[in-house]
C-alpha cells in the first residue's frame, strides 16, 4: 500500500495540552502504543521496521528535510511476523538506529495525530493529514497541517526538519 501525506513535526513542551485540545474537537483516540522502530541503512529514503502494540509495519518513505509542512511518498507493508523480517533486514542492510517511543494516536478524518515521549530525546507533537486515495491535492493537504498547527497553537519556530532518528544519530555523532 502507498499514498502521500504532508506532515510537521514539533517540539511539544505540555503533551497533555494538546491531548485536551484534540479531545474538545472530537479526535477519535486509538490508544497508547509503545513502538520500537529500527531504521535500516539504505541509499534512498528511509527504510524501518515499527514494532507496536497497534501499529506494526515496515515502512518506507521519502521526503525532504524542512520544518514546514513536507510532502512525504510512504510505502507500508504489514507483516505477520516482525521478528524474522527484522533479524533478515538487519543482517542484509544493517541498523542504522533504533527509536524507543511512547506514542498516543489520534484521527480527526484523515488526519493523523500523535504525541510522543521520545526516549533520549523529550516530547513532540506530529500531524499527518494523509491521501490514501489520491482524491486530495498537496494544497489542500499543507491546509490541513496549517490549520491543525494554528488549533493546537504549535509555532513555526517549534517545528523540526529531521526525523527522530536524525536527531538520534546527532546524539551519537
């Protein structure tokens, strides 16, 4: 399966905040998953395995390091069995990083929202307003996130360029 999202990422100082805010606008809350995603090494994109008790998935995707709204290209496979597929992953391309999160997940529509604890690194907020169908434009997806930034009052100067595991990797570096 594959679509096109536009997202931000931000620095969130007060999770629970904006976990009050969604919930005044009626966001559908789908739990609290601990996901332990491992990045492997590969020459385009980003390639990497999420193990979670709701969302499993490989996944890969490829987009431009901005702090504004990016339009993302996500390819998502749902295997049955993750730990073979990592065992066999990691010995053909090797683990590039590995990211220990706490993730709440949240949908108003098909708008995505999660607020995560980071381990080593603190708490942000992402929004992902998705086109699984190809109906929606990139317009109207950069609306989405704009309007969503403004409701939960994140700042352009909160936001991030890089993935999680890009900021990891500075820690390391």
């Amino acid at each position: 399966m594959s679509w096109k999202n536009v997202e931000i990422k931000a620095k969130c100082a007060d999770i629970k905040v904006l976990e009050k805010i969604l919930l005044e606008h009626q966001a559908d809350y789908k739990g609290l998953d601990h996901q332990i995603d491992t990045y492997f090494n590969v020459a385009k994109g980003r390639l990497k395995l999420r193990e979670g008790n709701i969302e499993n998935a490989l996944i890969h995707y490829d987009r431009g390091n901005q702090a504004q709204p990016k339009l993302s290209s996500v390819t998502y496979y749902q295997p049955n069995e993750s730990a073979d597929l990592k065992a066999t992953l990691a010995a053909a391309l090797g683990v590039k990083v590995v990211v220990d999160k706490k993730r709440q997940i949240f949908f108003i529509g098909h708008v995505k929202f999660h607020l995560d604890r980071v381990e080593g690194l603190g708490t942000f907020a992402e929004i992902e307003a998705i086109d699984t169908d190809g109906n929606l434009d990139q317009a109207t997806l950069q609306k989405q996130c704009y309007d969503y930034m403004a409701i939960l009052n994140i700042k352009e100067a909160d936001l991030l360029a890089v993935s999680y595991s890009d900021l990891l990797l500075d820690l390391v570096l």
